[in-house]
C-alpha cells in the first residue's frame, strides 16, 4: 500500500454536515467537502490486510484496497478505472449506500473503519471533473434488442451493461422522470438530482433510449414488447406498501411514506400538485411508523415542512449502540445508526406497537394510540412479541407515515400479463435471473425483495450477464467474482 503506517497515523474523518438551522431550509445536499490534504489521508489508512474482507462486505464486489492505494498516490484515472470496472454508478452509491464494505473492513476489529464511502464519492466526482468519463457508445451493434422495463438502480445498470456489448436497449418507465428509487424514492438533501439526471443524459449519449410515460401492461401492451424484444429484463422494483391494519386507518392524513417522499420530490423539481392531492407536515404534529431509512427521510422531509414535531416509532427493541456477541465482525451490525434527519430533532422511541387512530368530526387523524411491547424469542428461534398491560399512550398526530417496508412488486398489469411465476413472497420467481418465460429476466428488488440500492446495481449487472449469454452463446461481462479475480491477479 501507498502508506502501510497511515491507519497508525491518521483517524477516521468524515466532512462536517452544514449547520442545522441552514440545511432544513433547503434540500441540498448535507455533506460538505473534505480537503484534498484530508482525503488523502483517509485513504491512507487503508491497511496491507492480506485479507482484505470489504471485497465480500460489498455486494459489488468492489476491489477497495486498490483504489484507495491509488487516491493516496493522487492517481485518480486508475482509481477510476479500478472502481468503475465494478460498479457502473459510484456517485449513487458513494452518497447513499449503507456502506456495508465498511462493516467488513479489518481495520474496524479495533478501530474505526476507512471511510470507503466517501473515497468513492470522492473518485467519482473527481473522475467527472477531470474529464475521465466520456460517453462510451459501442463500436459494433449486434443486431439483438433489449426492453428494460423499470429505470431504477438494477434497470440503469442491467441497460448500461448490455448497451456496453453492443445491444440496441429501450428502457421503459411508468413514471415521467427516469430513475425510479433514485428519483422519486430517495430525497434530495441524500441524493441530489442532477446528479442522476448527469447520468442518463450520459447513457442517452452512449445509444441507451429511454422512454417515461411508458407503463407496459397498461398503455403499452405486453405483447407489443415481447414481440419486438429478444430479451426483455423485469426490474420494477418492489413497490406494493406494507400496509398495518388498525382500528381508525382509514381516517384522512395517514399516507405511506412513500406516496409522502415521491410527491416532495416532484414538489421540489418544481412541479405542481393537486391541492387535493397535497401531503405536507407543516405545523402538524407527525408520526413516522417505520425506525428504517425510509422512516428517516420521512423526519427529515419534516422538518423542511415545518413540522410541529416529529416523532419515529420502531415495533422492534432499541439496538444496541455497537457490535455484540451475535453480529461481530466482519458481520452487518445491527447497532444503532443515527442519521442526519434524527440530527435535526426527533423523538425516537422503540418497542412500540400502534393499537387504533382516532379522528376529529371531519374524519382527519388526531392522535394515534400506542403500546409498550416486551420481546421473546421462541424454541424455534422465531422473535414474537406481546403487548404490555397497562402501557398504553395516546399521541397527538395530525399526519401519520407508515413506513414498515414493502410486500413484493404490483402483480396487477404487466406481471399479470407475462404471467411469468412468483416465489413464496410474491416476487419474480428467477433462476440465474432467468424467469419461467424463455426470453424474459428479473433483477433488482423486483427479483430479490426490498433491499439496497447497491444490490440493486449488483443484480442489474449479473442479470445483465445472463442475458448476454441467452443472446449470444457467451459473454465478456464479468461477473462480481470474475471481477475481483482479474483485478487481484
């Protein structure tokens, strides 16, 4: 490595968030920069590990060491090089993922990890501004054609990779805005959006063709697709809501959380909502139902608004505030994480279940009743919990915001159409992402439930790489081992 003493010399250090009271009245980005001079030396603690078990902490298969060695020695076309090879969007990841690699570091046996998510970001951006990434449209066509149906995180990356071989690909969106997740799930103060609007404009100059308003199983037929498609990649995400069943759920002001995120990221890409249709926090009293990062883009959406006040409710017990003797390294911990929206102001409080709503004469929620829950783990290992007599509390609640998850994908249209089959939970049953019908592949949530956005582009490209192989009897996209193997060697 550049530094084998760095990780002895330097400590973790991330950039400071702007202030509180500036960044609630705006939705830009949080983070500000870390200096070249600060980089650098978060780079350097990269260790000479032997072992280096961030390659399996990440579902990419990014081969870190490498590219942190090359930010150290400041040559930032090789970091690049090595970072894009495995993943197509490391200025998506390097904003939002969980950084499950950083979980996985040796260096976080004993001490923090290194900040493998902000180099990234960091790659990524500095790749762009030096000019290293080009549209890179392919030299030869092969004559095959691929629809893309959903333009998420698995659906950009499935289209990138096959485009990149030679594929003539359309990608079909429901939505008016490409992105999926990315555009209307995620909100701007994590995910600014010009940085995915940078990127399609990219994939449209590299021969991709996108087409929005374009919803196959309801205004554009299935068959049309089938018929005029070699291959056809399923990746609509996971978006039928977990829905919670309670006396009063049907009082006016309690919204998924999504339906909440989506409608304020159109508000804030300057469209105009229904008056109708409008769902905002200002000066109400909000209840988030979810302790998960939806829940918490809900808080921070919030207090944008002007919320009142802003209360998250988990059903689970309150985690621990590190590791324990069931999750140690190089396992995902399931600890305590705080996000910038709790930074901001917020009741958080855990082990809770909600018992009914109640509403004014009009039918609008006005408090949501509680109760304390004890947790027990059964023979089977199952956790099951019972609700504590005498715990019940009543909250003022003028908006409610369910954020529990997601069940499976809408079968209603074109799942129902395909007719392809669905595994136990009610996702697109796959084999090597290959689904029951001969020409038709999944991947992304879609394909293995609800889950990460890094996944997400993980899935997209090994899809990616089994329809190469459908088409053309082989393929020279890599797979995620295949990657690492070639970059080590």
């Amino acid at each position: 490595m550049g530094k084998p003493t760095g990780f002895k010399e330097y400590s973790r250090e991330l950039p400071k968030n702007r202030p509180v009271e500036e960044r609630i009245h705006d939705h830009k980005e949080i983070p500000t920069e870390l200096s070249a001079e600060k980089l650098n030396q978060q780079a350097a603690r990269c260790m000479d590990c032997g072992v280096p078990f961030c390659h399996s902490g990440c579902p990419l298969g990014n081969v870190i060491p490498e590219f942190n060695n090359a930010v150290y020695r400041e040559h930032w076309d090789e970091a690049a090089e090595i970072l894009f090879s495995t993943n197509n969007f490391p200025e998506f990841t390097g904003r939002i993922c969980p950084a499950p690699c950083e979980a996985s570091c040796v260096l976080g046996i004993n001490k923090p990890p290194v900040t493998i998510e902000l180099i990234e970001k960091n790659i990524a951006e500095k790749a762009f501004e030096l000019g290293l990434i080009q549209p890179q449209a392919p030299k030869n066509r092969t004559g095959k054609k691929v629809a893309v149906i959903g333009s998420g995180p698995s659906g950009l990356a499935a289209a990138a990779q096959l485009n990149s071989v030679g594929h003539t690909v359309n990608v079909y969106e429901r939505a008016d805005r490409i992105g999926g997740l990315l555009t209307y799930g995620i909100p701007d103060f994590k995910l600014e959006k010009w940085v995915v609007e940078r990127r399609v404009e990219l994939m449209k100059q590299e021969g991709i063709v996108f087409k929005t308003n374009a919803n196959v199983g309801v205004n554009i037929p299935t068959e049309d697709v089938l018929d005029q498609y070699d291959a056809v990649v399923l990746c609509g995400g996971s978006t039928v809501p977990r829905d919670i069943h309670v006396p009063g759920r049907e009082l006016e002001g309690i919204h998924f959380a999504m339906d909440f995120l989506t409608q304020e990221n159109k508000r804030v890409a300057g469209d105009n909502i229904p008056v109708d249709e409008t769902i905002v926090a200002t000066d109400k009293h909000v209840i988030v139902i979810g302790g998960g990062d939806t829940g918490s883009d809900c808080v921070g959406t919030s207090h944008r608004h002007g919320a009142k006040s802003v209360t998250q409710i988990e059903l689970l017990e309150k985690p621990a505030d590190k590791r324990g003797i069931d999750d140690p390294w190089p396992l995902w911990p399931a600890k305590l994480r705080t996000s910038s929206s709790h930074e901001e102001g917020c009741n958080r409080q855990w082990a809770l279940n909600t018992v009914s709503f109640q509403g004014d004469a009009s039918g609008h929620v006005k408090t949501i009743k509680l109760v304390e829950v004890s947790w027990k783990t059964a023979e089977n290992g199952r956790k099951t919990f019972e609700p504590i007599p005498g715990t019940e509390v009543e909250l003022p609640c003028d908006l409610a915001l369910l954020a529990v998850g997601f069940l499976h994908p809408q079968k209603e249209g074109l799942l129902t159409h395909l007719g392809v089959d669905l595994d136990i939970r009610g996702n697109v049953k796959a084999n090597k992402y290959q689904t029951s019908l001969d020409k038709v592949f999944t991947a992304g949530d879609m394909h293995r439930g609800q889950s990460l956005v890094v996944w997400a582009i993980s899935e997209g490209r090994e899809a990616a790489r089994e329809v190469d192989v459908y088409l053309q009897g082989e393929s020279i996209l890599e797979s995620k081992n295949q990657s690492i193997t070639a970059l080590n060697g």
